[in-house]
C-alpha cells in the first residue's frame, strides 16, 4: 500500500513536471550530483582522494541510495529550473548595469566587433580573383588562389551564420550573436519583428509547428544548462582537490564538458532560430487572420502592413489599421 502511494504520487509529479522538466532539468542535475557523491566518498575533503573506494561505494548503492541520489537530483533540477530563462539570458551577455558588469560587457562587444570587421574584409578580398570553372575556364587555378578562396568562403560563412548583420547588434558573447541575428533576421523579410509576434504565433499555428519549436528550445535549454552544471561540477572539484597537487586536474574533465557543452548551445540556437523563422514563413497569415486583418496581395503590401501592425503590437495607442472581419453566416 505505501509503495503503491508512492508510485501514484511520483506519477502525479512526473505528469506536472512533464518531458521538459524531465530532460532539460534532471539529467544534468543527476550527472552533478553523482559526481559529488564520488568527491565524498573519495574521502578528498580529508584526505587524498580515494578513487576506487568512491566507484567501488557507488557500485554498491542499494535501492535506498539509488532512491536518495535520484531525490536529490530532482530536488536540484526543482531549484534551478525556475532561473532557466536566467540562465540562458546571461550567456547571452546580459550581465546587469553594475559598473564592473557595464565594462566587461562593453570589452566584450568590442571583441566581438573586431572579429566581425576582421571576417568582413576577409570575406570581401580574400581570392576575388579566383578562377570560377563553372564558365569553362582552362586557366590552371594555383594553390594560393585556392586559399584565398577558402579563406574568403569560410569568413562569409562565419559572418552569415553567427553574427548579427548590424554592428550595432553584436553582442558580447557566441550565444548572444546567434540568437540575436536569428531574433533580427527571422520576418525581417516581411517587416514582422520575431520577439513581438512568435508568442502570438505559438497561440494559434499548428500542433506540429509548436511541437518543433519547443523541442529546438528544449535542445537549447538542455545544452545551456549541462554548461551551467559542468560549471558547478568544476568548482566544487577545485574546492575539494586543490590541496592535493595534480588531483586538482580532475576538474578539467567537467570544465571540458562545460565548453563542449557551450559550443552545443551556440548550434542548438541556430536551430531554434531557423525554427522560429519557420513559424513565420508558414503561420504569419493565420495570424493576420486572428487580428483580423486584410491578407496582404504582395510583398509590399505586407510590409506596409506589418509596419503598422508592430505598432500595434507595441501598444501604441496612436496606430491605426485597417481591419476586414469574417463573414457573419
């Protein structure tokens, strides 16, 4: 009876807490707190770490400790995953107005800005005057004109793919200039701003739609959060073993998942980008259907319109737009 109670009520929670918690929360809390539970049981808060008695105590965990271990990654993952949006938004770079904050932010852009000129001219003379054989060219293509022209194709491929097209838009870190070039790109095309109508857009597209882009935003969180955790893990492996010489090592090992998992981060917001760009080339008309709004015949009209829509949106109290309503049948 009490086990049968404790199945329902871990049911209960498991179907509040859903996939998203499941994945994007525990997981990663479950990879930190066992390797606390090794640094402890190693014995290195006393003495020189004792690595076969930690793996030898977690290979004989019974169904109490299992129990225990798998409470605790949960009561963890309950804890940080209401700052998860946090999280994400400091390594995107927004780090307060604190003086200290305002200046490494402001180094950082610089940085970034640098880069970004330094792949633009790259990008625009590097093997310009490389042989192009599809017009039947029989000159012969040396090995310095093929540098130059990988040089210049992989600078336009950096620049295109993780920076923002305005300067004025960089960011201070990798993950912010992805996602702010996708939150600048996606709709531009139609006058749309992404950060105003993809939350609308979610309300009202399809299933299917909405599914996939919460999975791109799931693969995101997870990535961003196993770097966070990695992070934690590292510290703690410093304040335990740095006493004991070449044992302090041991915290490269989480340090390097940390930038492995960061670099993951940076690919899975390019996705969740090109996701939510997707849900405005495919959903933006059932939206202008939702606001009641005359479907646009070109390109230009569009624009016109979403102009107008966005101060809409912006909760101008000065725009005017021109509604057309269903039938009434």
């Amino acid at each position: 009876m009490a086990n049968g109670g404790i199945i329902d009520i871990s049911t209960g929670v498991a179907q509040t807490i859903g996939r998203y918690f499941s994945v994007i929360s525990v997981v990663p809390s479950s990879f930190y707190v066992v390797f606390v539970y090794l640094l402890i049981e190693s014995g290195s808060w006393r003495h020189a770490p004792d690595w076969s008695h930690a793996f030898t105590s977690l290979g004989h965990l019974g169904l109490e400790g299992i129990g225990f271990l798998a409470l605790l990654s949960i009561g963890l993952g309950v804890i940080i995953h209401p700052i998860q949006f946090a999280v994400v938004q400091f390594f995107e770079g927004y780090w307060g107005s604190g003086p200290i904050s305002r200046k490494l932010r402001s180094q950082r852009i610089l940085h970034y800005q640098r880069k970004c000129w330094d792949l633009e001219q790259s990008g625009n003379y590097a093997g310009d005057k490389v042989v192009d054989w599809s017009h039947g060219s029989q000159e012969v293509t040396s090995a310095a004109q093929v540098q130059f022209r990988s040089q210049r194709d992989e600078a336009r491929r950096i620049r295109d793919t993780y920076f923002p097209p305005d300067f004025t838009q960089i960011m201070p870190t990798r993950l912010g200039n992805v996602l702010r070039r996708a939150e600048f790109q996606a709709g531009s095309q139609y006058g749309m701003s992404s950060l105003q109508v993809v939350s609308h857009l979610l309300l009202i597209a399809p299933a299917g739609h909405v599914d996939y882009v919460n999975d791109q935003r799931s693969q995101l969180d997870l990535a961003v959060r196993m770097t966070t955790i990695s992070l934690m893990a590292s510290a703690t492996a410093l304040l335990f073993l740095w006493p004991y010489r070449l044992w302090v090592l041991v915290a490269v090992g989480p340090y390097a998942l940390a930038y492995f998992s960061y670099r993951g981060s940076v690919i899975a917001a390019r996705h969740y980008g090109a996701a939510f760009d997707a849900l405005i080339n495919l959903d933006r008309f059932a939206l202008y259907q939702q606001l009641h709004l005359p479907p646009p015949i070109s390109t230009a009209d569009e624009r016109e319109t979403n102009t107008r829509m966005a101060d809409l949106l912006d909760h101008d109290p000065g725009a005017v737009v021109r509604y057309k309503h269903p039938a009434v049948l």
